[in-house]
C-alpha cells in the first residue's frame, strides 16, 4: 500500500466518524424532544418556538394540539412541536432577582 491509499481510507473512516456522531447528536436532541412534549401537562408555563410565553391549559396528544393561555382569558391554540422549552420555577425566580438588584442599582445611582 502507498501512502495515498492510506490516506484515503484515513478520510473515509474520519468521514464515517463524523456522520455518524452528527446522527447520534440528532436522536439524541430528537428523543430529548419527544420526551418534554410528553411530559407536558396542565399548568406548565413554556415557551414557544416563536417567542410566546403562556401557560399550558391542556394537551390533546393524538390530534396533536395543545392550548395555551397567553393572557388572562387569552387561549390559543398551538401544535406541541413548536414548544421550544418548559420554563421552571427556579429560572423564574433567578430572572426575577437579577432584574430586581439592577433596578435597585439603578435607583440607587440616579438619587446620588
């Protein structure tokens, strides 16, 4: 074998590495998915794709809908598919606090 053969397999096995690792890395984000849509439930408050946040009202799981209450007596209804994450309790409240010292700062700043 002359080294450009060598080389040539070198290019395929690293070609096929890296396929491979980008399709584990997609079923990996596909389940992780999957598995937040399926854990969705009445009272959950989320994100969607488009930048909405409201309050899951209810999930029909085979016709694919779920509603969401954007606004108090303000119902949509969306696909579960464009949830982009759940937001939780405790990044509410670490938003909240950050946002609360930089006002108090702000305040402090402008008395002076």
């Amino acid at each position: 074998m002359d080294v450009n053969s060598l080389m040539m397999i070198l290019v395929v096995v690293f070609a096929g590495f890296l396929i491979y690792s980008n399709f584990r890395r997609q079923k990996r984000q596909f389940q992780a998915l999957q598995d937040m849509i399926a854990s969705l439930k009445p009272g959950d408050e989320v994100m969607t794709r488009g930048g909405l946040y409201g309050k899951i009202v209810s999930v029909d799981a085979e016709a694919q809908k779920a509603k969401l209450e954007i606004a108090q007596g303000t119902v949509i209804t969306i696909n579960p598919h464009s949830i982009a994450q759940v937001i939780t309790a405790a990044e509410d409240s670490a938003e909240g606090a950050g946002a609360s010292e930089e006002t108090s700062s702000d305040v402090s700043e402008t008395k002076e």
